[in-house]
C-alpha cells in the first residue's frame, strides 16, 4: 500500500517488555470531537523517537471512492473537495480497510512516523511509522470480513505482542513496500510500515508504559489545535541515516544544507470552521524564518497566489504562516509542500 498523493504507509516497534498490564480500551467520543484523553492516550502509544504525528480527528468516515479499470483507485469528492482532500491523505493507509470500513465512523486516526530516507530512485520518502484509527463502534465483525476478502494477497500472519498481524507487500517504483495490520482493541485498527515499530506500538496499547513520543514540552504543542479535522507536528531529530530533502528546512536554506538551529513545526486545519490552515515554523536562525517566507511556496504553481500566503512572528523563533486554502488547487499544492515538510516528500 502506497500513498498515491503525497503518500505514508504505517509503521510499529518495542522490546517485548518484561511485565505488562492490559489497557482497557478507548472510549469512543459521543461528541462532535475526540476528547483531549483520548488525543493524549493515542499519543502515548507512538515510541519516543518518533519525529512527526498527523492526525485527523471525528466523526469522519473514509473518503467514498471507485475502482478504474486498470484497478487504481480514485476519491469521489462530495461538494467539499478541499475537505475531501486532505482526507483522502489523512486516512490514506487507512484505505486498505475502504471496502470493509467505509460506512464505519472515526473517532481518531494519528499516524507516527520516523526515520525518513530517500527512496531507492523516484517515488515516495521510506519511513517507519504508524497509523492508529479508533472507531465509533466495535469493528470485530468488520476486521474478519477485511481478513477474509483479502485472503488472496495476505503474503504471511504473524504473531506480534499477543495479536495477530497480517503481512501485505506492494511494489512502488523501485521499492517494495511491506504492511502490517492489526486489530488490537475492538474498536481498533493499526496499519504499519515497519515490523519493530509495530511491536512497539502493540506493546504500548497492551500497558507498556514509557516516554511517549513529542512529550507535551515541545515548543510546537504551543502552536497546533489537536481538536482541529487536521493537524500535524514535526519535531526534527538526527536520523542517523540519509535525511530527508525537508530535515532542518533545507528545502529553503541558501545552501540546501539542514538548519541546524531548526526546532520543527505545527500545522492545524479545520476546513469545516475557516479555509485558512495555519503551519507555524521553529528555528533559532531569521534566516531561515526569512527564507520560508521568500521561497516555500513557488508563486509561479497553480494554486499558490490564490493562497494568499501571510506570515506574523507568533514570538521570537516562531513563525506563523496563515494560508487560505478556499480553491481546490490551492489546497493540492499545499498538501504537497506539506506533507514534505513532514517527511513524506515525493522524489521526481
């Protein structure tokens, strides 16, 4: 499973701990919104080195989509196609489930996600990560019809922390990727990318305690709605690996080298309240803040004066970019630009 738009796949890790307590699970939100709980319990299931979370909060049911004849997949938009949009891309891994799922309501979905590197030629970044979904309701019926109709493409069933877990493999460009599925609680799913992250992941739900990933401190919780459809927050760590195009801002540093003063950034939308979405960056170097502002969003692309891009210094190192994403290509390019600066850039 590949992300077709600027695309993730899920991912999960943790040493099999030498006691654990059984977590009862989530409560399903009888509000328009998760409550602020269960947002911080999710939280408290990624490991501690994850670098970025994304998540998209409920009711939300997964975008309706229809089969071409060549078997891609494409969204059928309703009337909201910028909400629609960011949908699709939020719950992306997630569509794996479409046909078993799609009528089902979402309290919660957030992805964690690590270790970026550039693939082996074009295509999507690699990373490691995670996407967990908290339903409305029970989905056990649900989880044995998805287990049965994919009977076909199951490559293996493993046993991870307790749970059973079903292995797929896709091909993308030059790299195969590989997919685990889970469902650990009865009213929820996990899709990963990375079998260690996983059991990190199954460890956690099942009591495990441990620092949790982007603890509240971070300077970024300051400046991101967590009860907002859509948010996001990057906090930049050093891989050790080959980093993404994006570590650091060096997308838009004179040089094209990291930053190294930079600290992360905070993304919010709720298109159903405003069509302006909000990403403030963090560095302790102006010119990187400067540099943002000259050249993150190429002027010369559809969509990007439409944006109406405007920038206010939220406090010292904090940068606040508002932009309106009211036209349908407007919101397309920035999803692209976004979801690079979340470390899950497109390599053309």
């Amino acid at each position: 499973m590949t992300r077709n738009c600027f695309v993730l796949v899920a991912v999960l890790f943790y040493v099999l701990p030498a006691q654990t307590q059984t977590a009862p699970p989530p409560q399903a939100a009888t509000a328009s919104s998760p409550s602020r709980e269960l947002i911080q319990q999710m939280l408290s299931w990624f490991p501690a080195d994850t670098e970025t979370v994304i998540g998209a909060t409920g009711p939300l049911l997964m975008p309706n989509m229809s089969k071409a004849p060549d078997g891609l997949l494409s969204i059928e938009y309703s009337a909201d196609e910028v909400r629609d949009t960011f949908k699709e891309c939020s719950l992306l891994e997630l569509l794996q489930l479409i046909n078993n799922f799609k009528d089902e309501p979402i309290v919660a979905a957030i992805e964690g996600s690590r270790n970026f590197s550039p693939p082996s030629g074009l295509g999507m970044a690699m990373f490691q990560g995670a996407v967990i979904a908290v339903f409305s309701d029970d989905i056990t019926t649900r989880a044995s019809a998805f287990l049965r109709d994919s009977a076909p493409t199951i490559i293996r069933t493993e046993r991870i922390q307790g749970q059973n877990v079903t292995v797929f493999k896709q091909k993308s460009e030059e790299d195969v990727w590989t997919t685990y599925v889970a469902f650990p609680k009865p009213n929820m799913a996990v899709v990963a990318t990375d079998e260690g992250y996983l059991q990190a992941v199954l460890t956690r739900i099942n009591g495990k305690q441990g620092e949790r990933a982007l603890p509240e401190t971070l300077p970024e919780w300051k400046y991101v709605n967590t009860q907002a459809q859509f948010w996001a927050v990057r906090h930049f760590q050093n891989s050790g690996g080959k980093a993404c195009l994006t570590s650091g801002f060096s997308s838009v540093t004179p040089d094209r080298k990291p930053d190294k003063r930079a600290i992360g950034l905070a993304f919010s939308f709720d298109p159903d309240k405003s069509k302006t979405a909000t990403v403030t960056y963090l560095s302790g170097d102006e010119q990187t803040l400067q540099a943002i502002q000259n050249g993150l969003f190429n002027p010369h692309e559809p969509g990007v004066s439409e944006m109406h891009a405007r920038y206010r210094e939220a406090q010292h190192g904090a940068l606040e970019g508002a932009y309106n994403l009211e036209k349908l290509e407007s919101a397309r390019y920035f999803i692209l630009v976004l979801e690079a600066l979340l470390g899950h850039e497109i390599y053309l």
